[in-house]
C-alpha cells in the first residue's frame, strides 16, 4: 500500500508493472487528462458501476463492435435522434417514429399485426 499526500516528479515516459492484482483507492474526485491517444486491453471481463449519472461525449465518429449479441436494458426511456428523425420507446409498449420521409423496405415482407392500423 502506498500512500500519497503530494507527489511532484519531472522526467519523461512512466512503465508500471504489477505482478498480481491492483487496486486503487480515491476518497475524492479523481481527473484523467490524456494529451494524446488512450488504449485499453482488457484480457477477461470488464464491470463498471455509475451511482448517478454518467456522461460520454465523443466529438467525432464512434464505432462499436460486438462479437456476439448486444442488450440494452432502459428502464423508462430510450430516444434515439439523428437530426430531424427520433425514435422512442417507452416503458409502457409505445414506439414513437417520427421524421421527414420514412420508408419501408425489405427484400422479402413486411408483416404488420394490429386491431387497428391507421394511414393519414
């Protein structure tokens, strides 16, 4: 365990090596500010736990792949916008698609069951 009031070190590149598991404590806020590029290898699982809310802002472009299947749980709400069109899904079964110009389209069918549809 090593504890650290105030640190102030000069010098160039850091490499830290830990033989077995590590665990980091912060009483506080903690700050990362990465002045260039960040890579993240993780061998097994990976867990995150946010109490309140959390925040993620990416200015350009973002790609995500999944190997297998991919959930997304929300329990009151999801919307999904992308400049005038929105998707939403409510808790309680509704589905509100809204945009300029919606098309449909599939190489085999489309299949609709409802007691009632209404067009216009």
């Amino acid at each position: 365990t090593v504890t650290v009031g105030k640190e102030n070190a000069g010098g160039h590149d850091q490499s830290v090596t830990v033989a077995h598991d590590q665990s980091v404590s912060v009483g506080n806020d903690q700050t990362l500010n990465v002045s260039n590029d960040r890579k993240k290898d993780v061998g097994n699982n990976q867990d995150s736990k946010v109490v309140g809310d959390d925040t993620e802002k990416v200015e350009k472009s973002q790609n995500i792949t999944v190997g297998k299947d991919y959930t997304l749980t929300v329990t009151d709400s999801l919307t999904i916008k992308v400049g005038e069109c929105v998707l939403k899904m409510n808790k309680d079964g509704t589905i509100m698609l809204n945009g300029v110009k919606i098309q449909f389209k599939a190489d085999d069918s489309i299949k609709g069951v409802a007691s009632t549809v209404h067009f216009n």
